[in-house]
C-alpha cells in the first residue's frame, strides 16, 4: 500500500467515520502527510458522468458518446470507483467496471487510475477491492483484457496469462 | 454452410414455415438428403437445463450446478440455442452465449456444438447467427477466451488474436 495505510477493508458498507459526506467501503488514510485525507472506495454506480470523462481524458482514452457509457454502468455487474476525500470535498481518482453472467464469469474493463495518484499502490488496492466483491458473489472466473504496458501489473495480483493455452481474442466491425 | 442450405437469415423472429413448433429465427435446410429436417436458431433463454447439461456432457464439459446454470442464463446478455427440427420433434444441437454492458462490449461463453453435428459448418452459423445478433445490439467490441484447439477456427471467423498486444488474462482463487 505504499504510504497508504489501509484502515477499514472488511466492512460491507461502512460510512466515513469522520463525516457523512460520502458513504464508501474500503477507506485509506495517508498516514503521515495528511491524515485528514482518506481514499475511498464505493460500488454506487450513479455516476457524475463528466466526472468520470474528465477521469478517463487525464489518462488519454478517447471520448465515448455519454449516452452509451450511462448504459454500460447501469448493465455493468460491478462498477467501483475509487475517491479522495478531503474533509467535505471528494474527487474521482479511479474506476473500474465489471460485466458477469453473476454466476460463473467476469470480465473487467475500464480500470483508469488519475495519473496524478499512480505508483502509490492505488490501483493495485482498486483491484483488490473489486476481486473481492467479485468473489463475495461467488464469481469464481475472473477475466480482463490487458494491454501490453499492464501485463505485469496484473500478473502481480495473480492474473494469469494465457492459462492451458487459452487465448483472448476479439472481433471488431470492419 | 457445407450441405447445409440457408434458407432465411433476415428475418427478425421468423416462424419455421411448414409448422409452428418452433419459434426459431435462422432456417437451414438439409438439401438433398433430408428436406423435411431444419436446423433452426432461438434467442429464448428459458431452455430445459436437462436438455442442456446433456449437451455439454456431450462434448465432455464438467458438470455444474443448475441453480448456476440457470442463473448465469438469465444474466446474460444473449443465449443463443441451435436446434434440429425434424416434423414435430426438435433437438438441441447447439448453444452459445454472451455477457455485455449492453453498450460497448460483449463475452462470449460456453460455445457447443453436439459433437454428431460437428464439421458441417453449423459451429460458424451459430457463431455467425450469434455476431449479427450483438452488431444488431451496436456491440463493437466481441470478445472470447478461445481453447488452443479451436483458435483457428474463431480466426477464420474473424476473431484477432492478441490485437496490438492485447493479452486475456485469468484469474481464478486459490
């Protein structure tokens, strides 16, 4: 965790202790620096949308029609996003989505961390929280697509490449 | 199609013509050696789960609970179901389905096909039934997580295998 120190992770629903502005899961604190700062979690999938497009052109991805992306949420199995809160302000630092069968299968997609807060083990604690919502629901297959750059980023947290030879492949319109 | 003919594959939710036990949607023909026999494609999703698993025994599959089956069926975004209509009577010969956000991507999962009806090219016009059906959804993103053994086939169908490096990953609890 970096220099986050991890307080609360087992909570199904806890509420910042501090205030009630925002009603998260797992909540980090920095611990020397700031403490008054904590990070975070919640599977609330209403969204300020903009926020999110905001979150998403930080990390250069290409805008997609906000018609759709609202539609994605609202049939995506598990949406996490992941928040710095500073006494009463909260900011959108990363996201992460999931569709499943809610049976068998998950494939996650959409993982952004705002550069600004990468390499201080954030987005390893985002994935984390979302492998474990994912197995709370007793998912037990658990998927993703990686691009090259993020390949070992993954393989840390125990994903596994190409497993007995299975391969990822994809069908785009021509 | 091999010596398959197609005989309708526009029409929306076509009932087979000679008679109405089956509300199918893609209609194959047997040419010359059995006219009265139809292959017939079906979105239902309220499959007997019997007729199912006996399917997948089949092609060798490890059995899974029912109450999982049923539930990752109702959870998905398609099921597609492949049937040999001969008359009255009709045999599940085929099934495919997909997860999706509904907007940008879909999963494929679970794609059979009964081994007495393989090499026929009825794999690929379920596959091909199944890709117009998530375009028709504006679905551009379709992915799956193919066996080493059938990659080739999933190739000649369009699937890309790693695109710009694009790697599927797995991850699976202890």
């Amino acid at each position: 965790m970096g220099f986050w120190k991890k307080l609360l992770n087992n909570s199904a629903a806890a509420t910042a202790p501090q205030d009630n502005i925002f009603e998260g899961d797992m909540i980090i604190t920095k611990r020397e620096t700031a403490p008054e700062t904590r990070i975070c979690f919640s599977t609330q999938r209403e969204l300020d949308l903009y926020e999110l497009e905001e979150l998403c052109d930080r990390v250069g991805w290409a805008r997609r029609p906000l018609r759709k992306v609202r539609k994605a949420l609202q049939h995506s199995f598990l949406v996490v996003s992941m928040w710095e809160v500073r006494g009463k302000s909260k900011r959108l630092i990363g996201f992460a989505r999931a569709t499943s069968d809610h049976a068998f299968n998950a494939t996650i997609w959409d993982v952004v961390v705002d550069p600004e807060y990468q390499s201080k083990g954030l987005g390893k604690a985002l994935m984390k929280y979302l492998i474990k919502k994912l197995r709370g629901e007793d998912i037990s297959n658990i998927t993703l697509f990686a691009d090259p750059g993020v390949i070992d980023f993954y393989r840390r947290l125990g994903f596994m490449l190409d497993p007995e030879g299975i391969k990822g492949m994809f069908w785009y319109p021509d």
